[in-house]
C-alpha cells in the first residue's frame, strides 16, 4: 500500500539522489509565466511613478518576488518528484503569486497591508516547503534548518508589521528582505562541515536563462505599447520604435552570447552568487521596458521629469551591462576564451559609464538621436563579441585540420 501511495502522491524526491541533468517540465515553464505576470505589474507601477519613491518600491517588490520564484525553482529542481504533491505544492504558490498580482492595483491607502498579507501567504508557504523536506528526508533536515528558521522570522515580521506605525514598516522590510536572503550563507559552513559539494545545476542555470528571456519579452511589450498609446505616430515615432526594438535585441545578444550553454563555477557560494546576481540583472532589464513608454509619451506631451525618466533607463542599461559583466565572472569558459573575456569585461565596464553618463548630459537632445547613440555603443559591443567568437572558432577549426594532417 505505501509503494502505492509513494507512486501516485510522490513525496520530495531526496537531496542525496543522484540525477543525470535534467530538462525543465512544462510545469516549472507554466509557473515561470505567473511570476512574470507580476514582475510585469510592478513595471507598470513603475512606468505610472518614475521617481525615487517609485524606484525605491519597485526594487523592493522585485527583490522579494524574485527570492519567492527562486526559492520555488529551487525547491522543484532538488525535490520535484513526478507525483501529485510536487503539482500541488507549485499550485498553492501560484495562486498566492497571483493573488499578488492583483492587490498591486489597490488604492494607496491599502496598497502596503493588502501586498503585505500577500507576502506573508507566499512566505509561509515556502517555509512549509523547506520544512516538510525535513520530515520526508532526514539527511537534508539539518541544511533545511537555517533556511526554515529565516524564513519563519521573517513570516512573523511580516505579521508584525501589520500592526505598527507606518514610520518603521521601512525598516522592518528591509530586515525581512536581508533575513530572507541569508540562510544560504548560514548553509556554507554547514556544507563544508559535512564535506558535501553542492554546485547550481545546468538545469536552474537553463531555467535562469529560460526567465531572463521572458523578461525581454515585456521589454518589446514595453516598446509596442508605448508606442501604440500615442495619437500622432509619425516618422520620428517610428525611429524610435524601431531603435527601441534593436537596443532590447542587442541587450538580449549581448547577454546569451556571453552567458547562454555556460556552466556555473563549482562551489555552492559561486552558485548563490550567481543566482543573487540576477536580481540586479533582471530588476534593470525590467526598469528600461517601464520607462519606453514614458519616453515615447514625452516626444510629444511635455514632461518636466523627462530627464530623470531618461537617466533611470539609461541607469537601467548600465546596470544591465555590469551584472551580465559580474556573472561573467561565475561562468566557465574554455582557456581560448580568457583573453577575449577580459577584453569584453572592460568593454562591458566602459560602456555602461558611457551610456550612463552621455544619457545625463544629454539634455534636450531628441530621443531617437540619443537612442541610436545607445544602439551604437551596444553594437559596438556586439561587433566585439562576434568578431572574438570568429577568431577563435577559425583556430580551433586550423588547430583540427592540423591535427588531421598530423
């Protein structure tokens, strides 16, 4: 009876086991699209308040919703069994994702208890999560400890800060938001102890990569409805959509070009690392898809604030630009590629000052003019690239001819 119930229930499959690599399920692609629903949500917010206040909450929001999706990856990609359970357990927090989505319309004035309750439902959830791990396999309890333990303080201060004034709710979240990214490193010590090697997976890298993209794709949505929502579209418009579109597509070849099929260093703090450096990487790609439609709006309804609009999506860019050159940094390439990374490292580091700074002088210089000097830099980057991978295949192909000959 129990390899029965074992069969069709499917407890979490254990951390020990061993697994060839793996391809990501249709379930894990299902549930990457309803927290991209809410990322999308909290772009908009940002588009409707492009200012500090705004940047402020959005990174906030980002953060936390990034650290429930990737604790849920997490979860699938270590304990995810084919039974019911694993389908049952993504459910529940979809819907608390999704509940989510919908509280970041509320009014002001209950804007912060309606998306605080919903915190406290997603992160009581992913504490349950990493404690029922525990009960169905004792060999991972004692790494689940830091983590249950994290995760439950910070579900209390979430509760807690329901009840207290609203002048110290800031600093009660940002506690909770540092607790919650914590117990990896409390877990450091305790998988040294244990001498066990635990490096991030090809599987969640791909899954990685797999939510990065989607992300691109709210930025082309970005473009086309900010452009759709003008009344007069006219060929300065049209320049402007079409700059739009290439700068996303050379942000996105810039980025699979030099991350995309690459493993993750060996090690479980380079993997963290890793998977924390994508939080700067998709909060700033996300930052430049919600400000196209503010820039597009200002070419033709004056906009006193335009300056800052364009300093946070040139901001955007940048940031975009040193968090792909930091995760460059967590990757394995082959020893041909160590002096063209290098190369491309300080290109990396170059442009995103250039486009930062050149954006903040730019003053009233048109917006498809400043755009095409964005695109010009990226292209500049991508030529780099390309001309680097052309280089070295054509002395790997030489080197195999040779040793053909030979």
């Amino acid at each position: 009876m129990k390899s029965n119930y074992n069969i069709w229930w499917g407890p979490p499959k254990k951390f020990t086991t061993e697994h060839e690599e793996r391809k990501i399920s249709w379930l894990e692609l299902f549930y990457d699209l309803v927290y991209v629903i809410v990322i999308s949500r909290i772009t908009h917010h940002l588009a409707v308040h492009p200012d500090v206040g705004g940047i402020i909450n959005y990174v906030y929001l980002f953060a936390m919703i990034y650290w429930g999706w990737f604790n849920g990856s997490e979860y699938h990609d270590l304990h995810g069994s084919p039974g019911i359970r694993t389908r049952f357990m993504t459910l529940w927090q979809m819907m608390a994702v999704a509940a989510l989505a919908v509280t970041l319309d509320s009014p002001p004035e209950l804007f912060i208890a309606r998306t605080t309750i919903c915190f406290s439902f997603l992160q009581g959830f992913i504490t349950y999560l990493w404690w029922s791990v525990g009960i169905y396999d004792k060999n991972h309890r004692r790494l689940s400890v830091p983590y249950v333990t994290c995760y439950f303080g910070a579900f209390i201060m979430l509760i807690t800060s329901l009840y207290i004034p609203a002048g110290y709710k800031p600093v009660l979240f940002t506690i909770i938001l540092l607790v919650n990214y914590l117990p990896p490193f409390l877990n450091h010590r305790r998988l040294q102890a244990s001498n066990s090697d635990f490096s991030l997976s090809m599987s969640m890298v791909e899954r990685l990569g797999l939510f990065t993209i989607i992300i691109f794709g709210e930025n082309i949505l970005g473009v086309v409805n900010g452009i759709a929502a003008l009344n007069n579209i006219n060929t300065a418009t049209w320049l402007c959509f079409g700059l739009g579109i290439l700068i996303v597509f050379a942000l996105w070849w810039i980025f699979f070009a030099l991350i995309a099929d690459r493993e993750c260093r060996h090690g479980f703090l380079m993997g963290q690392t890793f998977i924390f450096l994508f939080i700067p990487t998709l909060a700033s790609l996300g930052m430049v898809g919600a400000t196209f439609s503010v820039l597009f709006a200002a070419t033709q309804q004056a906009n006193e604030h335009i300056q800052f609009v364009r300093n946070i999506w040139a901001t955007g860019i940048g940031v975009f630009l040193l968090s792909v050159l930091g995760t460059t940094k967590m990757l394995i390439y082959p020893s041909d590629y160590d002096r063209s990374k290098k190369l491309l490292q300080r290109t990396l580091l170059t442009a995103s000052i250039t486009i930062m700074l050149l954006t903040s002088v730019s003053g009233d210089i048109p917006l498809q003019y400043l755009m095409l000097l964005v695109f010009t830099i990226l292209m500049i980057i991508i030529i780099l690239i390309t001309r680097s991978w052309f280089v070295i295949q054509l002395k790997l192909i030489a080197g195999e001819e040779h040793s053909e000959h030979v």
